[in-house]
C-alpha cells in the first residue's frame, strides 16, 4: 500500500517542465522519501537507477565532500526542501 504525500505534487510538476534535470529530494529522516521517488519512477519511467551512498560509498565520488551534486541546483532542490 502507498500512501499519497506532498511530494507527489512536486514530482508530477517537475515532470512536466519542460527540459528538467536530475532532481534531488531533500527531507528529514523516515518520511518517505525514498518510498516516495520509486513509487513515482515506477509508474512514469521504464528504467530507474537508485544509488545508495550507505551501501555503496563509491558512489559518492561524483560529489564533493559535503555531497554537493557538481550540476547545480534543481527544481526540486529548491521547491521541496523541508515540505516532504
């Protein structure tokens, strides 16, 4: 069962800019984040690439020490930080 959160909104509207990103979602611990972008990639995308940074810290070599994403800042970077 998946239970519907604000973030839905967001994913739908960053999916409908024109010319989007790579997208960032940003929150405190446990409140579906995760859960909230596979569920979203699964019904809008054929592939999905999920990186875990606890599990596979080499990963991590495409940012910085503070992981700073080396692209800029996104849309939902900016639209999402802290309404999850």
């Amino acid at each position: 069962m998946y239970l519907r959160r604000k973030i839905d909104d967001q994913l739908l509207q960053w999916l409908n800019t024109k010319d989007h990103s790579s997208a960032f979602a940003v929150g405190v611990r446990q409140c579906g984040k995760t859960k909230s972008v596979k569920h979203f990639a699964e019904q809008y995308f054929e592939n999905l690439v999920y990186v875990n940074f606890w599990t596979t810290p080499l990963a991590g070599k495409s940012f910085d020490g503070e992981l700073v994403w080396h692209g800029g800042a996104t849309f939902l970077e900016k639209k999402m930080s802290g309404i999850i």
